[in-house]
C-alpha cells in the first residue's frame, strides 16, 4: 500500500510541478523583448484551483514570475490591441473567453490562438453562476466552452480543449467546483488584478498594478482584454515588468495521453475514478487527501 501511494504521489507531482521544456525569450528584431521565459503544464489532477485571492493555493511559480490572463473578450475594438502589445515582446497569456463574443467574432479567437496564447472559458453570457441551479449553471458552462470549441475548432463540443475555466465575478460554489474538477478542468481565479472594471486612465491603471504586482511578487494576473484603458496600458506594464526583472510564464494544458508514456501522473485519477479493489480506492483516498488537503474531505 504504502509503496502504491508513494508511486501515485510522485507521478502525480511530477505532471504539474515539471513545466515542459523551458522555452527562453526568442523575439525577432526585439533582443531586448521581455518575451515568454517558460511554460507551465497546469493539471487540474494536481492544482484543480489556483490563485490566492479566492483559494489557498496558486501555480507553483518562482519570485517574479506572472502568468498573464485575460478575460471576457474576443472584443474587436480592444483585444486586436492587446494581441499586438503582446507580440511586441513575444509574451504568451492566457484568454478565458465569454462564448457569445467568441460566436460574434471567431476569427479573433482563431488569432489568439494563432498567435500560441492559451485558450481559457468563461461561460456562454457571463452570469454569476453561485446561485444558480446546479444543472443550469453547468449548461451555462458548456455552452460557453461549445461556442469557444465552434469559434477555434469548427466543432461544439462540451470537452475543452484547452480544460482552463474562470468563473464570472468568481462566484462559485463548492457543488460547482467539485463538478469542475471531476471533469479534469483547472479553475482560474487570480493573484493580482487591476480592478480594471473600474474607469480610471491608463496610467493610473498602470501604476495601481504594478505596485500590486511588486506587493505580491508573484502569481496570476488578471486583466480584461474588453477595457480600451487596459488595452492602452499594455505596451508599457510590459516595458516596465522587463526592467523591473519580472518574468512571464506561460500555462498550458497537458499533452493529449497518446503522447504520455504509460503510467504517468496523468492516469492518477481515471485510475482513481475506476478503481475498483477496496486496496486500490483507498490508495486514492491517500493521495487525494495528502494533494488537496480539506478539498480531499468532500
Ligand atoms: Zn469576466
């Protein structure tokens, strides 16, 4: 038994604390570009919720390293200018998408991805999700990953792709997460942001970040690709993140199975969900308890 658990244990760290082949900043022309330092392999198998400001845990990062994330666009005045601020200083982020502006403007989704930025969900028409049945609240979900799928892939499917998901205005609840985490999907929330929902100019905007930013050190950062003062502010938090000595890391989901040799970590918890002999669901008790901690109890 004992041997068992530790064999899940280190195959199940392994898979999210070993961020794939580190990738330095290769930026043409722009030698000096703050660029994409590496990236991060997010399972939700090992880190099912991360950002400190909604959970007690966030992505294993370094001092100084941010993810970038941004959400509810594709917005087609504002995101354009986002996803060029970026590819000047060849910086890779994270879009958590709202379904009804992927099914408006497809072929910004289709850039982003282009461009090699991860592709996050954020629901169909962005409710607040905490009070809402449980079964409407997931086909709120599903929609929003469907349209986002249609707008990338050309096929409405449930099952993203790319198994990242914020909840709006970060209302969850514990049934929700639970169902978020059956499915394999990493949810999002944040460790710093720019409360850029609020109006204020863009260097205002910039300022209240980055002493944000410098307070913390480290984590998830959020911002909205649908704010013009966001979308101005951009070329210069990136300059100033580049001499203040941050940099970017860039999270992705984990290779399909065909491409994981047998028995890694990401077979945990199918396994665990089918196990069958008493000895073997108690193993996966262990270590579901021992990774999540409380989360494990319900
Ligand atoms: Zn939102």
């Amino acid at each position: 038994m004992r041997a068992a658990i530790a064999a899940l244990l280190a195959a199940a760290f392994l898979e999210t604390l070993s961020p794939a082949a580190a990738s330095a900043a290769d930026c043409p022309g722009r030698p000096d570009a703050l660029g994409t330092a590496r990236t991060l392999v997010v399972n939700a198998a090992t880190t099912p919720r991360v950002g400190r400001k909604h959970f007690p845990d966030t992505l294993p990062l370094a001092d100084k390293e941010l993810v970038l994330t941004f959400d509810d666009g594709p917005w087609p005045t504002t995101t354009p200018k986002v996803l060029e601020a970026l590819k000047a200083e060849c910086v890779r982020a994270t879009f958590f998408l709202v379904g009804r502006n992927a099914d408006a403007h497809p072929q910004i989704v289709r850039r982003e991805y282009a461009e090699g930025h991860s592709i996050g969900h954020h629901t169909y028409s962005h409710p607040l999700l905490a009070h809402m049945p449980l079964a409407k609240a997931e086909a709120e979900i599903d929609r929003g990953i469907a349209r986002d799928e249609l707008a990338l892939h050309g096929v409405a499917r449930r099952e993203p792709s790319t198994p990242f998901f914020r909840f709006p205005g970060f209302a969850s609840n514990q049934p929700l997460l639970d169902r978020m985490q059956d499915r394999g999907i990493v949810v999002f929330g944040a460790d710093v942001w720019a409360s850029d929902w609020n109006p204020m100019t863009p260097e205002a905007e910039l300022q209240l970040l980055l002493a944000r930013i410098d307070q913390v050190g480290r984590g998830i950062v959020l911002l909205h690709d649908t704010k013009a003062q966001t979308a101005r502010m951009l070329p210069k938090l990136l300059r100033e993140l580049k001499v203040r000595g941050y940099s970017i890391v860039h999270v992705v989901q984990p290779p399909p199975p065909s491409q994981i040799e047998a028995g890694r970590g990401h077979r945990v918890f199918p396994f665990c969900r089918t196990a069958e002999k008493s000895s073997a669901k108690q193993a996966c008790g262990h270590v579901r308890r021992l990774i999540f901690g409380s989360y494990a109890a319900r």
